[in-house]
C-alpha cells in the first residue's frame, strides 16, 4: 500500500533522466515571481490556481513532472491531474528547493 495517493519522484530520479534525455513536461504549479527566481530549464509554469482552467492545455498521455518550491503545492496538483485522467504524473519530492542540491543551474531561494 503506499503512503501517498499519488506517483512521485526524486530530485535525483529526475536529474537521471533529463540527463539521459528523457523529455517529461516540466510542470511548475508555483506563481510568477518564484519562476522568476529558479526553475529548470525547459519547464512551463502553470500556477496552481490556474490550473482548473487550463487543462486543455495539457496532454493527459504524457509523462508529466509537477515542480513548486518544496513539494506541497505540486502535490495537490499532481493528486488533481490524476483525477482529472492524468495517468503519468509524478509529483518532485521535495520541489524545486531538494532539486537544487542535484543540478547547480538552479539556484535556491
């Protein structure tokens, strides 16, 4: 049984496999100005509240990684994907902030 009621995986899981060119939409659920400030190269912000409303903008077959700063809000975003239909989505344990320690690219804040 596990733990959580949705798919996550680790700074490291994820550094791995961008680094062997697995290609996962980058999802970043956290607002602007913390985009601004650190994100991974390649990830497209989608604020959390917007999220409902913008769906349609995202394909329920790909493999999708949601990022925010420390796992929380990607957390309640991912659980959300999946009950919207969204079958490959993996929450980053411990956001942006624990992925910091595995790529120096993205700075912490």
């Amino acid at each position: 049984m596990r733990e959580f009621d949705y798919k996550s995986l680790t700074p490291r899981e994820l550094a791995e496999g961008l680094g062997r060119g697995e290609e996962p939409i980058l999802l970043d659920v956290r607002e602007p100005w913390e985009y601004e400030l650190a994100r991974i190269q390649g990830s497209r912000l989608v604020p959390l509240a917007d999220l409902p409303d913008r769906l349609h903008e995202l394909d329920p077959e790909a493999e999708a990684v949601v990022i925010c700063h420390h796992g929380l809000r990607s957390a309640h975003a991912t659980r959300f994907l999946d009950r919207s239909g969204f079958r490959n989505v993996y929450n980053l344990e411990g956001g942006l902030d624990a992925y910091s320690a595995v790529d120096d690219s993205v700075p912490r804040y």
